[in-house]
C-alpha cells in the first residue's frame, strides 16, 4: 500500500495539535516511518512566511496577497517535504492544509472556494491530501479551549470570521465526504483520540 499523506483540520481551540501529536507518536510507538509537519511552515522558506503571515505586529496585506503567501508556503512543503517522504514510504501528518485556505481565506475572508481551488491547482498541483480529518467543534467551545492571549492574525478575528470558517469546514466534509471524514471534538483528549483512531484504522486498517 502507497503510504497515505493524511491532514487534520479544524476551528481554532479544535485539539488539533494535540491529536497530531498523539497520532504521531502511536505511528512511532509501531515503528511506522512518518513525518509530521505543520502549516503555515515545515521548510525554512515556509517558517519565514509563516511569520509575515500570522505575525500582525508589522505588515498589513490584502487578503488575496495573504492567500498566495500561503499556496507559495504550501508549494514548498510539497515539492520539498511532503512528496519525498510518501517516496520513500512515510506516513507524512499535516497539522492544517489546503482545507484551512478553503475556510479561512474562502469562506472567512470570503474569497470564494472556487478561486482558492483553482490556484491550489495551478501552483500546488492539486495535490490533495489522502485522507483529511476535520475535527469539529462550536466555535464558543473552542475560544474557551484556548484559555491563552489570543496572539495571531487569525484568533484575534471577530466570532463572525469564525463561524463562517467553521461553516466552510463542514461545507467541504459535505461536498467531498471521501475525503474530508468530521470528528466531534467534544469531551477528553483521550475520547477524540480513540474517535481518530477508528477513522483511521477503517481507512488505512493496519498501518495504525
Ligand atoms: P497556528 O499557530 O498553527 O494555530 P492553530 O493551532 O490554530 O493551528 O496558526 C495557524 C493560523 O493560520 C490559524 O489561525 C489558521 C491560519 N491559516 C489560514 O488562515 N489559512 C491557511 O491556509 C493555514 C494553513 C492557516
């Protein structure tokens, strides 16, 4: 079997990182070759731009520009990262992707989905992930998760952007419901994990 490139998504406060990390370590506890890596990042040019784009301490840019900077990062981490590693038969886990411009910059800042699909063809090969798990949760319930200073471009937005971020979350699980499989991600991070797991063991069975 073609090692499986696999992407978590969700609201901010969602328990992505912690379930990336989790999956992570399960795949090394079995001694399953993977790579984790995160977006905006994952390459030295990405992490540069992962900074001018989240940072809100200096440049100000429109959302478009905010969009290309984002495909130009996620170019890199393709071309560079994420194809040799599936190559060589490592699970590559992507901490947010294509699905997070999809609501942020398509529906949040309300660019369209049909543009951001076009450009994600042209400069980034269309190439979308394996399997993508959206873990869900009320956009309340996530700002209560968060319990920290809001201290990016995006957490610092109205409740309004992030209703319609998490609207276009669920719009995408329901038009490619193959690949975008949703989560809830209510209760303990032990429950969400077991809720992770069985999604990816029906998909890939053995490797987890
Ligand atoms: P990050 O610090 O990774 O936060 P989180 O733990 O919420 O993932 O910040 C990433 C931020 O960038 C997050 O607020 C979502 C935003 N973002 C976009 O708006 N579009 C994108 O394509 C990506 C990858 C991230």
């Amino acid at each position: 079997m073609k090692a499986p490139f696999i992407t978590i998504e969700g609201v901010e406060g969602a328990g992505k990182s912690t379930q990336a990390a989790r999956v992570a370590a399960h795949l090394e506890a079995r001694g399953v070759p993977r790579l984790a890596l995160r977006e905006p990042g994952g390459t030295e040019l990405g992490e540069k731009l992962r900074d001018l784009i989240l940072n809100d301490t200096h440049i100000a840019m429109e959302a478009g520009t905010e969009t290309l900077l984002l495909m130009a990062s996620r170019r890199e981490l393709i071309d560079r990262a994420i194809r040799p590693a599936l190559e060589a038969g490592r699970v590559v886990l992507c901490d947010r992707f294509i699905d997070s411009t999809l609501a942020y910059q398509g529906y949040g800042r309300g660019l369209g989905a049909d543009w951001i699909r076009r450009l994600f063809d042209l400069s980034c090969h269309g190439f979308y992930p394996d399997l993508t798990l959206l873990l869900d949760l009320p956009v309340e319930e996530g700002r209560e998760r968060l319990r920290r200073p809001l201290n990016d471009r995006f957490e610092r937005e109205e409740h309004a952007f992030h209703e319609r971020v998490r609207e276009g979350f669920l719009s995408i699980a329901g038009t490619e419901p193959e690949r975008v499989q949703a989560v809830p991600a209510h209760g303990s991070g032990d429950e969400v994990f077991e809720r992770v797991l069985g999604c990816l063991r029906r998909r890939f069975g053995t490797i987890f």
